[in-house]
C-alpha cells in the first residue's frame, strides 16, 4: 500500500514517529511525499525536494533469523536497481556504489536512508526522477536528462513491488547471493574509491568487492586489504 501526502517534513520522520507512538505501521507500506521540507540524507545532509522525484520510505521488522539489519542498504540498492534499470536503454545503465547510492556513470541518481526505530528499520529513498540537485561536492543526474521521467506513481509502485521482491529474497536465501547480485550491478572490481572513514583521513584504493558480511573489501596501493564497515565513498574520478 501506498499512502502519498502532499508536503511533509521528513517520511522517515513521519514513519519513526508514528512506530513511537505505537501506531499500526505494516512492512509493505510507503509513505511518499510530493514534497519534503525537511528531508535528510546520510551524514546529515539535506535530501532534494525536487518536483517529481520520488521521496517514500517504508519499513521492515527484522526477524531473529534475519541477517544483520545493516545489509538493507545492499537490499534496498538492488530494488533501487531492478526498478531503474528498465527506464533506460543501452550504453546507459545504473550502477550501485557501496554503501547505498545508485549511479548513473559518475554521477548520483538516488541515495537510501537507513533509521532504527525500535524494533523496526525505516527504510527512505530519494530517487531523482525530473530534476536532480546542484551539490559543491559530487555530481548528480536526473533519469529526465537521459529519458523521459516516469511518472512517480508509476514508478513508486514499481519501486515498491522490486522491494518487496528483494526482501523476500533477503530473508529466505541470505547475504550470499545478495552480495553476488550486488556486485554484479556495481562498479567494476578496481575501480579506484575515495574513502572518508570516520575519524580518519581519506584513502584512495581499488574497489576489491564485499566481505561476506556485506562490508566494503579495498586493495591498497601496497597490495593490503582493508575493509570498510561504516565511511562516506565517492568514485575517485569525482575527486580530480
């Protein structure tokens, strides 16, 4: 189901809040906003109130069988995936970027928000359908600049069947083939990454895959390993 309201500050807000009140919020609901004035994304940035984009989150309730709650970010992106990539026509294809970005080239085209509240994760995604944001440190794109937008109901609709699938798969076949599936919509293994880990100075490296826990696997310049568990990641060819 999906529920849509013309303007609210924040739907993974909206969402958190009604869990705290102790309302009725069902996996398989959205709630998506024509316009947010308060939107966030990860590391306390502002997420895009761009007429037409897509801007909903949902929930899920991990199970105890569940794997670890933090692979929904590789869940959400491979729905983000599935439902992108039919929009678009070959040499254009979107490609994900660790830890939950979707990509067109070197460019941003959605991002996933991920918010414990509880028992429950609320899951938000922002997808630049019509218009993409000016941002002073990455650049972005909008689906309009390659094809015409699709209707955002349509594709909220469409975003939510992919997920629902994914989940499914999420819960009953585990991080293994997931992580396949990721990587195979991802970058290309040694594609060079800016890493921003927290509390540390950036590391320029090759992309060398996912741990089997879903964590960012880097080769060093020395040959080493390093993997990444938490950072801020941009393809090292945004930096210059």
């Amino acid at each position: 189901m999906i529920r849509v309201v013309a303007e609210t500050g924040s739907t993974n807000s909206d969402l958190a809040e009604q869990l705290r009140r102790g309302g009725a919020v069902h996996e398989g609901q959205w709630l998506v906003a024509d316009r947010q004035v308060a939107g966030r994304g990860r590391q306390g940035r502002t997420w895009f109130d761009g007429s037409g984009n897509f801007m909903g989150s949902t929930i899920v309730r991990p199970h105890p069988r569940d794997p670890q709650p933090a692979s929904l970010a590789l869940t959400t992106g491979l729905a983000l995936y599935e439902a992108v990539a039919p929009l678009l026509s070959p040499p254009q294809v979107p490609m994900l970027k660790w830890p939950n970005d979707l990509m067109l080239g070197s460019a941003k085209l959605a991002g996933i928000l991920l918010e414990r509240e509880g028992d429950a994760i609320v899951v938000g995604v922002g997808v630049n359908l019509a218009a993409a944001p000016n941002l002073p440190d990455r650049e972005t794109v909008a689906l309009s600049a390659l094809a015409p937008a699709p209707d955002r109901d349509h594709f909220a609709n469409a975003l939510a069947a992919s997920f629902d699938r994914e989940l499914e798969r999420w819960r009953n076949y585990g991080l293994e083939p997931l992580i396949r599936r990721w990587e195979e919509a991802a970058h290309p293994v040694g594609t060079r990454l800016t890493v921003h880990p927290p509390g540390e100075e950036p590391i320029t490296a090759e992309f060398a895959g996912l741990t089997t826990e879903g964590a960012l696997s880097l080769r060093l310049a020395d040959g080493a390993r390093r993997v990444i568990h938490a950072g801020d990641v941009m393809l090292a060819i945004q930096e210059g």
